[in-house]
C-alpha cells in the first residue's frame, strides 16, 4: 500500500468550485482537513483563490486544455484529483492531464466521471466521460473513475430558478426515479482515496449514489411549497438556454432526462453504493440534509 507523506501535495483540479457540485473546492478542504498538504489549480486568480490560499493551498492558475500549464501544475505531485465543469473542452483538457500525468510519473489520479458513461451511452457527455476513461487508463497512472449520480446541487440550482416554487422537469410522472448524491459526498470519496496513506482499490470504476427518490419525493423534500411542472422537452431546452447559457450544458441535461423519462418508476435499477462509506468514512448525506444545510 502506497504510503505517500503529507508535506507532498496533492494536486486538486477544478478547486475554485462552481455551481456543479464544487467538488474540487470540497476536496481540497477535507485534504487540508487532514494535515494533507495541497496543490489547488484554478482558472482564474480572484477572490476564490484568495480564499484557498488563506486555507492552506499552494494555488496555480491555468488553463486544463493547456499542456504548458498542466505541466507545471503536476509537477513534484504523485496524485491528484481531476474534474471539468460540464462544458466543451473535456477531452481536450483529458488529454493535457493524461499526458502530463504520464509524464510525470504520477501514481494515482481520481476523476470525476459520470453514472452510465459507456460508448452507447444516452447523453453525450457521458459518451465522453468514457473516452476520458480510457484515455487516464491507457496513461497507466492509477486512475480511479467516480461515477456519479445526478448532483443535489443540480435540483437546487433548479428549485431555485423557479424561485423555489415550482421544479420544472421534462422528467414526466412525479414517480420517475432519479440516482442522486451529494457534490461533498462525491468529493469526500476522491480526498479518502487521495489520503495518505492511500486505501487499495481493486476496481478503477467507483460507482456513487447516495440516495435513490422519486421525483414526487425530491419535491416533498425541497417542500415549501414547491410543485413540480413536467414541461415539454422543447420548452425545457428554450428555458435551459436562458439559466445555463452552454449548448454543451443544455445537450446533456435534455438528453438525460429524456432517459430518466424514459426508465420511468424502475427503482430495482439504481442502488445506494456502499463505495461511499467505504472510502468516504461515513455514510451518504440525504437530499433532506443537504436541504437543511442550504437554509441554516
């Protein structure tokens, strides 16, 4: 078992976080949490920086699609944790780290994948996601791929645009099932599988979800008020480009939704994964505490 020191950084893409998850800002936190000492890379050197900084992080700014800047960002580091906003550029940005990680002798990388990603999978993001894959595979660096589920923080940014009183969803009946999970819980299973020492994982792909609701429950969750409107797919990209403003965004939720439509009431398909626990240390958060975490 790898027994990597704790004053040897450990590099966090994607560490300023964003309205996606922020997984790369939560792992960043739960490292340093532990004594780990860590190498934050950002895009852009503002007030989200700062912040790391006065966290604890040595912060480099640069562009993941750029070779030159993920270079220097790798090296002096034997693991990292890799993850890119749901917009153009994964592969480009895949294959700079892959690259660089080979290069460099990196040991272990954990990046952020998604549930179903497969060549014939629905979304074509997730068809990318499993590219990806195989690209920091072929590197030969260790990688560890964290499919997850649908984000809570993706349903809050929603509830939230409709005001928290209305969950506009091409999603159909209120007893579709949705696989869902914490952003933190997601980045809690990369830091644990980043710590030092770094725990065995047998199986490179690492499924995640941490709870399993209808979407009749996802709104008596939310609660407040809040009703759910099941508008036609065409409307919702129309609305979609309006809160998202990314093509790439707008692409990939229509066509993942149409598949959540789609599976419809088959809850036997989708599970919680012990994984969470296992290399999190503590059992899933619920869609009800993450609510209350939002308004406390």
């Amino acid at each position: 078992m790898p027994t990597n020191p704790p004053n040897e950084p450990v590099l966090v893409t994607g560490a300023a976080g964003g309205q996606q998850g922020s997984t790369g800002g939560h792992v960043v936190r739960l490292l340093l949490e532990r004594g780990q000492a860590v190498r934050a890379f950002v895009r852009t050197d503002d007030e989200r920086a700062a912040a790391l900084r006065k966290m604890g992080a040595e912060v480099v700014v640069g562009d993941l699609r750029e070779i030159t800047d993920v270079l220097t960002a790798v090296r002096g580091v034997r693991r990292a944790f890799f993850t890119y906003p749901v917009t153009d550029g994964l592969l480009e940005a895949t294959g700079a780290f892959a690259a660089a990680a080979r290069r460099e002798g990196l040991e272990r990388v954990v990046e952020v994948s998604q549930l179903a990603a497969a060549p014939d999978a629905g979304t074509p993001r997730m068809r990318q996601h499993w590219v990806a894959e195989e690209v920091f595979d072929w590197a030969g660096i260790g990688a560890v791929h964290l499919r997850a589920g649908v984000f809570f923080e993706n349903l809050d940014f929603l509830v939230r645009a409709g005001g928290g009183r209305e969950l506009a969803m091409p999603l159909g009946s209120l007893d579709t099932v949705l696989p869902l999970i914490a952003g933190q819980d997601v980045a809690r299973v990369g830091a644990g599988l980043l710590a030092a020492p770094m725990p065995e994982c047998s199986d490179p792909v690492v499924l995640l979800t941490g709870q399993v609701l209808t979407v009749g429950e996802v709104v008596e969750t939310f609660g407040g008020g809040l009703k759910y409107v099941d508008v036609a797919p065409e409307e919702w990209r129309e609305r979609a480009m309006t809160l998202y403003g990314d093509t790439h965004v707008v692409a990939h939720l229509d066509k993942l939704w149409e598949l959540f439509r789609l599976i419809g009431s088959h809850h036997e398909l989708y599970q919680v994964t012990e994984t969470i626990e296992r290399f999190g240390g503590r059992a899933p958060g619920t869609l009800a505490e993450f609510v209350r975490g939002r308004r406390g």
